[in-house]
C-alpha cells in the first residue's frame, strides 16, 4: 500500500472512530442489529454507547421464543440443549419466561430402546438453576410438563406450527417488559391458596385483569377437584378470558409451600389497557379439518390486531391424530390456515379450561359459568394480544 493509500485508509478510520464515539443517531441505528445479551455489555463502552443501548432496549418490546423437537445428543431435554445458545440471539430483555416441554422426555421416563434402559431423570435442582442462570437476575420463569407440546419453531412467526405427542418437545416463550401490559405469575397449592392470595396475585377485584393462562397439576389426586373449584368459581365470575388445561407437573417456580406429589395451579395473570384475547372450544363435535378450521375461524370476529399476538392450544390428549383418524397436526394447520403470521404454542393435557369469549379494550362477550369452564376430549384455542 503506497503513502497516499495509507493516509486514506487512516482517514476514513478516523471519520468512522469520529462518528462511533460522536453521533447518537448512527450509534442507535447500529445497536438495533446487536443481540440483547451482548448489548448490555456494550453499555461499558462510553457514555454515549450507555445512552444508546439503554434507548434501543426501551424499544425491544417484541415477543420471541425457542423451541425444540427431536431426540436431543446431550443428557439434557433437547430444549434445554439449545436455549443457552439461542438465548445469546435474542433482542430483548425477558421479564417472565413459559417454558413448557414434554413429561415423559424431561423427567427421563422415555425407554431408551438401543440402551434397553431408562433414560436419566433430567428433572433436577440442577436443571432449574441452570435454567434460571440463562436469564437476567429477577425474572419469573415457569416450567411446566405435559404429555404432549404444540409449537411453532423459532425463527419465524409465519412458520408451520406442529403438533408433538410422541416424541422430545418444547419451548420457551420470552416476554419483556411491555407498557401498558402487566404480567404477574402465581402459583397456589392447598396450603397457600386463600381469597387473599388470590387477590394478591391480580386473579380477583381487579379491573384490569384480561386474560388468565392457568395450569393445574396432580388435579387426580385426593381433593383435587375441590382444589379446581376453589381457583375456578372466582375466574368464571371474572370478565376476564381464561385458559389453560391439567398438565403433569411443574419444575419452576420451585415448590416451598408443599410436598412434592401434591396438586397446585400456577400461571400468568395479564392486566392492563393493552392486553386483548380471544378464545373458541374445538368440542366432541368437531371430528374433521373443516370442522376444526370452521370453529376457528370465529376467532376472526374479535379482530385481535396480528402485531405481538399469540395463539395457544389447549388440547385433550385423546384429540390429535387418533381423533382425527390417523390424521396428524389437523387443529395446528387449521389455526396456520386462519392465522398464517401468528405463531402457535400450547399443549396435550389431561383436560382443559377454557370458553367461547371475547376480551377487547372496552368491552367483553362471554356466556360462562364454573362448570363451562372444565371440558374433556376438547380444545381451546386462544388468541392473546399484548400490546
């Protein structure tokens, strides 16, 4: 390189370190590009740097998710063998996470046949920690198990949402913090829940309350039915959509109030202005793709906007492709059919909660009582919108 090639080189380093270090506006630009992991260590930089990052962290406030399927190659469930990875790609800041993976994959009671043995119990104080240490200090992660996931693979919101029975699944949906939408986890068992914890956890007296995503686990053992009642006789009063279903068991939050084996709820409790949702029951009656895809399309009537929206399925596990004679992924198609931007998650579980209704800013449609709420071989399909 000659002499004047040099000086030039040099200059345009100098005009470039001048805009780095001097120009807020390219600066921004630029970080939006960097992932959320490695944007807070860039706040160390320089003060404008700091200024920069914290301003386009404010404005991360998109919905995203990671999701798993298939034998893993690790000891650990296939999705935690990926989400310490893919956590370092995403642009925003979790505040609550809903990790949901398969029962019989997590806990290892899937029969390694090439082995001729028991995979090992990957549920353990360990797991949780390892999976709380992914995430920033201070945000409510729960973890759930059931018998079977549906999930949309990472990437795309338009991708083809699957439906998995059989078989290593699950995901990780990854809220932020988003004005106007407030998000409060709880988590009650026979000891702890009271009308004023319910209260406390925003479940009742509060006019903000728009949507309830609610898992009930170990619902079949002794006093569990009364259990159910307890937590549903208030929600169904409320005008507020619910949804959930009976899942295995729960590995996050961690349990302090009772004993392992013994049956409990936990879930989310959206409030706030911005926060809509939608919800239709798939009945005994609906056999077939049209059928499915029919009842579905009512949740085209709430006019729920398409930005920051998710769909969930919340499906018995004598639905699927034996109920549809041999047909698989039947409900996911349908819902990809009406709503083919909106990524779909959810899960096969031993029954489900849930309604016809509609929650928009200002108004409700709903018709429901306790009762109306506990269904068999159905499934709720959900729209939430947040923000």
């Amino acid at each position: 390189m000659g002499e004047n090639e040099e000086f030039a080189a040099s200059l345009e380093d100098s005009k470039a370190a001048y805009v780095l270090s001097n120009v807020a506006e390219v600066v921004e630009r630029i970080l939006t590009f960097v992932p959320t992991k490695s944007l807070l260590r860039i706040v160390s930089v320089c003060r404008l740097w700091r200024n920069c990052a914290r301003r386009v962290l404010r404005t991360q406030q998109q919905l995203t998710w990671v999701s798993a399927c298939g034998p893993s190659n690790t000891e650990a469930h296939v999705l935690c063998s990926i989400l310490a990875e893919e956590v370092e790609k995403v642009f925003l800041v979790p505040r609550t996470v809903l990790t949901l993976v398969d029962y019989e994959g997590f806990t290892g009671r899937a029969f390694c046949y090439k082995q001729n043995k028991a995979k090992k119990n990957r549920h353990s104080p360990d797991t949780v920690e390892e999976l709380n240490l992914l995430f920033p200090k201070g945000c409510d992660i729960m973890g759930i198990t059931t018998p079977g996931v549906v999930l949309t693979p990472s990437g795309s919101y338009s991708s083809l949402p699957r439906e998995y029975q059989e078989g290593e699944a699950g995901f990780a949906i990854m809220f932020p913090s988003i004005e106007g939408v407030h998000i409060k986890p709880f988590h009650f068992c026979k000891k702890s829940i009271s009308p004023t914890a319910l209260k406390e956890a925003g479940l009742v007296d509060n006019p903000e309350l728009r949507v309830v995503l609610i898992f009930v686990y170990e619902a079949y053992k002794t006093g569990g039915v009364h259990f159910l009642s307890q937590i549903l006789e208030p929600l169904a009063k409320s005008k507020a959509l619910i949804a959930g279903g009976l899942v295995e068991s729960v590995f996050s939050p961690p349990r302090h109030c009772c004993s392992q084996g013994s049956f409990g709820v936990v879930g989310l409790a959206l409030s706030g202005p911005k926060v809509q949702g939608a919800s239709v029951l798939l009945d005994q009656e609906v056999s077939n793709p049209k059928a499915a895809e029919a009842t579905i399309q009512r949740l085209k009537a709430a006019k729920i906007p398409e930005r920051n929206t998710l769909g969930f399925m919340f499906a018995c596990v004598g639905r699927g492709q034996n109920y549809y004679h041999n047909q698989a992924n039947v409900e996911a198609d349908a819902f990809h059919k009406v709503f083919p931007n909106t990524p779909l998650f959810g899960l096969f579980g031993n029954g489900e909660i849930g309604c016809d209704r509609i929650v928009k800013e200002d108004y409700t449609l709903c018709d429901t009582d306790t009762d109306s709420l506990q269904h068999e071989y159905t499934t709720v399909m959900t729209l939430v919108h947040l923000g």
